[in-house]
C-alpha cells in the first residue's frame, strides 16, 4: 500500500533496450503531438469560459466563443459577484466542503481503525460490511425521503448536505483506511501502550499521523464531491439564499441569459477553486483513483 | 468521483489474531464505531425503508395516505414516461461507457508510451474530473446552441446547423459527449495504473520474436488488461445510470421528455404529488443498481487478478 506505484512514476523499462531503434524516436514525437491535439479538447471549454468572462457584454453576444477579449472586461466580475451574492454562496460552499472533508476524514479514520484492531468481534466485522453496503444505494434512490426526512428534522440547510454528504462518502473511505490499517504493523502500536500510551493516545499520537497520506486522498475526493455536486444540495437546500455556487449558476439559465460575460464569469468563479486545489494535490488526485479501483 | 464510490467489497484481510490472549473490548473503540454506525443509519438505510413503505402507499408527501398494495409498481411497469426514462438512460449509459473506455484506454496507451511532457499532458487530461459537472454542461450549452451552428453554417453541414440540443432525436449526442468528456479521467488514470503494471520484459521478448506494434497491442496488453477494462465498464454503467447534473445542466431532459433520466424521473416525485409513484420507481431502480453490483461482485471475484 505504501508503496503502491504512483501513476506518475516512470517505467523503468522505456530506458533500456530502446537506443537501437531511431525510428521510435519519430513515432514519440508524433505521438506527443496527436496527445497535445487530443488535450485541445480538453482545453477547449476551459479557455471559452476564461475568455468569455473577460469579454464585454456587447463583445460576448456576437456569436464568436473563441476570440480573445478586446478590450478586456472584468465587469462580468463585478456583475457575476452582486447577481448571485457570490459572497453568500461563497461561504455556504466553504462550509459544505469543509465540513464534509473534515466529517469524512474524522469519522472514517476512526471508525476504521475500530473496525480494523476488533475484526475478531462480529460486531465490527458486520459493520464494515454494512458501511460497505452503501455503495449500492446511490442518492437518487433514497433522495424522496432523504428531502422529507432532512425537512422535518430541520436539516433542509448547508449542515443537512454536510451529513448526507458525509455518509455517501463513507463507505468509499472506510475502504481505503482499513486497506491502509492492514499495512501498519501492530507491533509500532503494541511499543506505545508498552510506553503506557492509551488506545486514545495511540490513535491520535501514532496512527493519525500515519494515516495521513490516505487522509489526503479521502479528503480530496470528499472535496471535490462537495464543491462539485449539483443533486445533493439543489435538493436538500430549502432556502435560495443558502444554496451553494454550483447551484447558483442556474440563475442564468431562467433570467440574465444573454449577459454571456456575466454568466461564465460566474462559472469561473465557482470552477476555479476546484481546478488550483486539483493542480497543488495531483499526485494524490490520482493516486486515489488508482486505490479507489484496485482495492474495490 | 462517484466513480469511485462504486467499488466492490474487497477480500477482507485474514482476521488478526486478538493480541495477547482474550481480552474485552476497550469501550473506547465503540465510541469511535458508533458516531459513524447512528448517523449512517440515519442518513441511508432509514431514509431507504421509509421510502420502500411509501412505495406501497397512495401518499403525496404529506397528510393521509393508504396502503394500496402493488399498484404503484404495477402502474410503473407500463408507464411509458418511466419506461422511455429507463431506455434513455441505459442507452445513454451503454453508447457513453463504450466511448468513454475507447477513448481512455487509447490516451492511456499514448500517455504511457515513449513521448514528451507526459507529466504535463498526464495533468490536463485529468482536470475535467475535477470540474463540477453542472457548470461545464452550461459551457457546453453554450458551445452547442451557439458556436456549433455557426460552425455547421459556415462549412454547410445541415445537420449541425440548428442547435444539437434542441433536436429531440440528437440531443442525447451532445449528453454523451459532455458525460463522456467528464467521465474519461478517472477511467484512465486506472488503465495507466494497469497499463504500468504489466513487466516490460513481456514486450521485449515479442519485439524479439518479431511482433509488430499492432501484434503486440492485440495479443498481449488487451489481454493483460481485460480485467481492467471489465472495472471501467461496469463501474462508468453504475455511475452513468445516475445521471442527473450533466442532463439538467445541458437539456432538462428536453425537448419534451426525450433526454430525462431515472434520476430526473424520480425526482419529478418531489414536485409532482407522485411521492409514493416514483418511490416505487426509485425501488425498482434500486433492484436494478444491485443487480449490476452483483454482477460487479461475481466478476471482479472470478478475476482477483487485479
């Protein structure tokens, strides 16, 4: 597990054996090129929304999604910031994702490590199943009473798409801490309570901290499913003014949809956080797709 | 993302032997337990009994209600707005999760093999993962109403030439696209995982025994990848029969009800007094989710390659 091959890393073989043949050389330098013409599609979208939130009104609604913005515009921006109270959503959006990834990472590392030093007692064996069970009810299934349930609770709010949100993700990450739990020796564990450590102190000093690595995939995928989801909180979320960003946007669907500069100004503000955190956490991004699959 | 939360139950490890002879639980591990136990009981399999009870009910959300037997489900079963959501979306899933390994095992294959930048294109084919799904559909929107047909009217290509999603037989192409554009990441980040896997020496000794590249591709990484590609193909189907975000953001499931999804469906429960109707609805989709997932089990369990 720790040391599971990072999807980055090189293959060893492409080094040997490969000088004699001038004619692969050629091969990669068309190969690299069809891959850069490939990632124009990926790119694509990405620049419109970029350029179109810098165009101005008059400039967005001519009909050319592709050409760079002249004069450049930031009123968009400032329009985008006042028409969805980009603040307000702002700071619902912060809240479900953190409350989502610090709930998840919390309650799936510790649960798992129960499971993990008890799986002798039924009780924790059959509760890692259960939790595993999840996997097979996807939200639209139980979304009907998940909304009147949350509403008679009094969860129809940013808290309520932080516990459900929570949930969907726990089975995922109870899967990766107990597969990272199996590799840590017990004996690390058994020194400490020989220090006179308790299974608290154990937990929190010893296993935490080396749990780490998996608390950043687990956190990562939380993230991006909280700030991302569309379903969960339209749905959840009873008062407008409460509703995260990624929900926000559909305002430009009903009203203001002409204001092109306006509406993907906004969209870049609500995609923008997810894209920088992905570019600083690649290695785990990826590292968690490759475990997510192979250990399920 | 919810790609992953679609795994299988792995092999649980051989039970550790309880150290140092029998010893009680400390109670400290049922409070680290519990928390997770009551809330996730709360959040999903309570919330999914409730449901199943009012699938067999006349209710509409509130008030009074009674038990009316099978006869949401009966009425279901010959529903043509549920039957036509069901076709949609396994066709959807079936096109999207073909196009989705083809495209992926192919950049896969390339992102692998020797070329330059590969640690900077490995990232950007990455970042649409990362993209929340209903606003790219809005971009995407954007392009098919607008740049689409002006493109399509200056080539001349008729059928480009009015917007894609507002042609009830086509839209569902522009669905795939975009799903499939979203969807690519995760399932090659997990070919390039099984693609590194397999030993190099594998090749070297076919390259001696003169295979030619295509030889190489057919008769050794396809089938030492089979397992892979089975993992993509069911989790993408799992993940693609929830369509939900993606459709909204691109049709609404318009025009009329050509593109609307399971999902959709269900949820058109929560506005449309059909509470009970499409509980009986989101029941049947459950049956189906786990029977795949079965499916899912008995394959990935005959191959524990992987």
């Amino acid at each position: 597990m720790a040391t599971l091959t990072a999807p980055t890393a090189r293959r060893p073989r492409t080094a040997a054996a490969r000088p004699l043949r001038p004619s692969r050389e050629r091969w990669s330098r068309s190969g690299t090129l069809l891959l850069l013409l490939c990632s124009v599609t990926v790119l694509l979208p990405l620049y419109v929304t970029v350029s179109m939130a810098f165009k101005t009104t008059g400039q967005a609604v001519d009909g050319n999604a592709f050409s760079l913005p002249a004069p450049f515009d930031v009123q968009g921006f400032v329009q985008a910031w006042q028409l969805t109270e980009f603040p307000v959503g702002l700071a619902v959006s912060v809240l479900v994702t953190a409350g989502t990834v610090a709930a998840t990472i919390l309650l799936a590392a510790v649960a798992s490590f129960a499971i993990m030093r008890n799986w002798e007692r039924r009780l924790f064996r059959w509760s890692f199943f259960y939790l595993l069970g999840a996997m097979f009810i996807p939200f639209p299934v139980v979304a009907l009473p998940q909304i009147q349930l949350t509403g008679r609770l009094g969860l129809d709010n940013p808290v309520g798409v932080i516990v459900l949100a929570t949930m969907f993700q726990l089975s995922f990450s109870v899967l990766l801490f107990t597969a990272f739990l199996r590799s840590i020796p017990l004996e690390l564990e058994e020194s400490a309570r020989i220090d006179g450590a308790t299974t608290w102190q154990t937990f929190w000093r010893l296993i935490f901290p080396l749990l780490a690595p998996m608390s950043a995939t687990v956190g990562i995928f939380a993230f991006l499913y909280a700030w991302n989801d569309f379903m969960m909180p339209s749905l959840i979320i009873s008062d407008p003014d409460l509703q995260t960003l990624p929900v926000r946007q559909q305002l430009f669907q009903t009203q203001f949809s002409n204001n092109y500069n306006v509406s993907f100004a906004s969209y870049l503000m609500a995609m923008a956080p997810a894209i920088v955190a992905y570019l600083f956490t690649q290695r785990w991004v990826m590292e968690g797709v490759t475990q997510g699959a192979v250990k399920g | 993302m919810s790609l992953l939360t679609t795994t299988a139950v792995p092999a649980p490890a051989a039970a550790r032997p309880a150290p140092r002879g029998t010893r009680r639980t400390e109670p400290i591990y049922y409070l680290f337990l519990l928390p997770s136990l009551v809330l996730f009981t709360l959040a999903i399999p309570v919330p999914a009994i409730v449901g199943i009870f009012f699938s067999f009910t006349n209710s509409v959300g509130i008030g009074d209600w009674d038990f009316v037997g099978l006869t949401n489900y009966a009425v279901a079963f010959t529903d043509p707005a549920i039957l036509r959501s069901y076709l949609f979306t396994f066709g959807f899933s079936l096109v999207t999760v073909v196009l989705v390994n083809v495209v992926a095992f192919l950049l896969a294959v390339g992102l692998t093999s020797r070329i330059r930048l590969k640690v900077g294109l490995r990232a950007v084919f990455v970042i649409p993962m990362v993209v929340s799904g209903i606003i790219i559909a809005y971009v995407f929107n954007f392009l098919f109403s607008n740049s689409l047909p002006a493109a399509g009217q200056a080539v001349g290509i008729p059928f480009l030439e009015t917007s894609l999603l507002a042609n009830p037989d086509l839209a569902w192409l522009a669905i795939v696209v975009v799903t499939a554009w979203q969807a690519v990441p995760g399932t090659l980040l997990i070919y390039i995982a099984g693609l590194l896997a397999i030993p190099g020496d594998v090749y070297e000794a076919a390259e001696i025994d003169g295979a030619t590249r295509s030889q190489r591709l057919a008769r050794i990484t396809l089938p030492l990848m089979a397992g892979y590609v089975v993992i993509n193909v069911i989790l993408g189907f799992k993940n693609f029969l929830n369509a939900y975000d993606i459709i909204v953001g691109l049709t609404n499931g318009g025009p009329g009800t050509a593109t609307r999804s399971i999902a959709m469906t269900i949820i058109t429960g929560f506005n449309g007094g059909d509470y009970a109707y499409q509980m009986a609805n989101a029941t049947i989709f459950f049956v189906v989710t786990v029977l795949i997932a079965f499916l899912q089990l008995s394959v990935t369990r005959g191959r524990n390659s992987l």
